[in-house]
C-alpha cells in the first residue's frame, strides 16, 4: 500500500503529516501551507520530507501527490482535512 509506511509511526504523527498533505495539495506553496498551519516553513518542509522518507512518494511531484491523495482518500477518508 502507498500510505503502508504511516502505520509505522504514532497516530499524533499520522494526523500532522496527512494535514500538511491536503494543506500543501491545495496551495501548492511551501509559505501557504505553513501560514495556513501556523507554522514555520521550515516545520512544513519537514513534514513534507517525513511524509516521502514514509511512504517513498515527494508530494510535490505532481503523479506522487496525485497517488498519495487518492491514497489517502480510499483508506483515510477521515483524515481529509477541508
């Protein structure tokens, strides 16, 4: 499965890399995403970096963040973040 490296880490962590996920695909911007999270850019940055080392897919690669959203859509579907 492509999210099969998420069950690996806490659920705390599951939820924080999974909302910059949907934050980042909405915006596309690393400075969107973070003012969107209240966050650092650097804090996005390294999220996004955890989500690829887990799952092996750079949501910034349009075909990689186009399989990790469906991902996250057929086995996640409460994560969804709005």
């Amino acid at each position: 499965s492509v999210l099969a490296g998420l069950d690996t880490v806490s659920e705390a962590e599951q939820e924080r890399l999974t909302e910059v996920a949907w934050a980042f695909a909405r915006s596309g911007s690393i400075s969107k995403t973070a003012a969107q999270m209240y966050c650092h850019r650097n804090t996005v940055l390294n999220r996004l970096h955890r989500l690829e080392e887990l799952t092996g897919h750079d949501i910034t690669v349009p075909a990689d963040a186009a399989l990790l959203l469906l991902a996250f859509l057929t086995s996640r579907p409460e994560a969804i973040s709005n």
